[in-house]
C-alpha cells in the first residue's frame, strides 16, 4: 500500500488528482488537504510515501508560494529526507522552484495531462528509497528485556519515579531514563517531546489544543499537557513547520 499526501486548495483540482490517481495500478491511499494545516495532521499521523503539493495556496495573495514553504518543512524531517515531491502549478517556469534545496523530484503543469501526470506519479511511487529504521525498541529493567513495536507506542510518561511506556499491547513500567536519552533510542521523527515529562507519538494526536497546551491522543480519555517551555518548538515541529 503506497500512502499519497495531495495538498491543492482548489476543490475541483484536488478531486481531478484524485480521479488520476485512482486509475494508477498500485494499491493507493491518498489522503487530501486543501490548506496547510490539514496537510500537517495527515503528514504527522502517518507516513507518507509521495507528496503532490500545490505551490500556490492562496491565489488572492500576490507573493504566495506556501507549497514551497511547506515542502521545505519535509525535508527538514529527517523521516521525509528521501520522500519524493512533485509540485503542482501554473507557473510560468516550474523548473525554477524545482532544483533548490528540498530537491523536487517533478512537476505538474496545469492543466493536467493525466497521461503524463500518471507517468510521473508511477516513476516517483517506484523510486528506492534510503532503509528504513528498525521498527522495534528493546527495554531493560530488573534484567528482563521488553521489545516494543515502535507504532504501538502512544506516548511515554516520565519523571524520577519512573518511566511508562503507554502502548497499544499494554504498558511497561520502567525507570527513569533522561528524555534525550529516551528519543536516541527511540530514533524516530514521530516521536516527539511535549514537556518535561512526557513524550508522545504524533501517529496518534488526535487534537491539538495550543491555547489551553493540551494534546488529545487516539485511544486515550485523559489529554497530556505541553510544557510552558515546550510551546514553541513543539508548534514549529507539529503545527506550523
């Protein structure tokens, strides 16, 4: 199953991709954004395999190119490094935007040719790309080892009584370990600390309340806070790129 993420804030453009990608050969899911911060959420509640990005989002705003601002935000995840992006647009010359920094991998022209906009999904789907990191996580404590598949993970609790690993398979209790410490092992962009004492996965944020600094996650009652400290970089990470 490929995971398409389609960003393009005319409705009637954004069905036609849909449509064209629908007649692809692979087994797609595509998941559609017409503004930026839809595009954050279903970028951060899983991974996404080819980004088709318009640059323009706001067409009544002169200077706007917001598909490169959010293209740039990719690549600065080291999960996306490889990811490939294929800009939508109708500029006058495309090229321009495609060979800077976040490495474009095409562009599409409005109008859409469907023929050559199937031609350019299908070679970017089928492009390898760098390994992925190992998906599980091993844990020691009183001379048992724990293995965790690192997608069940849904966040971790922590402070110097202790550490819970809260999972989807059941939780672990463990001790205290310093949170940089917790994300080396952990080695993975989804993960992602929140405050002092907490780490969550952003696979599983359901809401993001940034005025009372509260995260509702996927299967949980009860929110977990955003540290006062923490505010900032976790709204540049998560919510603004």
């Amino acid at each position: 199953m490929k995971t398409i993420l389609i960003l393009e804030d005319n409705q009637n453009s954004l069905d036609m991709l849909v449509r064209i990608v629908g007649e692809l050969e692979f087994e797609i899911e595509v998941r559609s954004a017409t503004n930026l911060e839809q595009a954050y959420l279903h970028m951060i509640r899983g991974s996404i395999d080819l980004f088709l990005i318009d640059i323009i989002l706001d067409p009544h705003y002169a200077g706007d190119v917001s598909g490169i601002k959010f293209a740039e935000f990719i690549r600065q995840q080291r999960k996306y490094e490889y990811t490939p992006v294929i800009f939508v647009t109708s500029l006058d010359d495309p090229r321009l935007y495609s060979s800077r920094d976040f490495h474009c991998y095409s562009y599409i022209e409005k109008p859409y040719n469907p023929v050559y906009v199937k031609k350019t999904i299908r070679e970017a789907l089928l492009m390898p790309l760098k390994p992925e990191r190992s998906g599980s996580i091993y844990f020691r404590n009183d001379g048992l080892l724990y293995k965790k598949e690192k997608d069940r993970i849904v966040y971790i609790e922590n402070s110097r009584r202790g550490r819970i690993i809260h999972a989807t398979d059941g939780d672990i209790r463990l001790a205290y370990l310093p949170c940089k410490d917790i994300l080396q092992e952990l080695d993975s962009e989804n993960f992602i600390q929140c405050s002092r004492y907490a780490i969550v996965n952003k696979k599983y944020i359901e809401h993001i309340d940034i005025a009372n600094r509260y995260i509702k996650l996927r299967g949980y009652r009860e929110p977990v806070e955003i540290g006062i400290m923490y505010k900032k970089v976790f709204v540049r990470i998560v919510v603004n790129g």
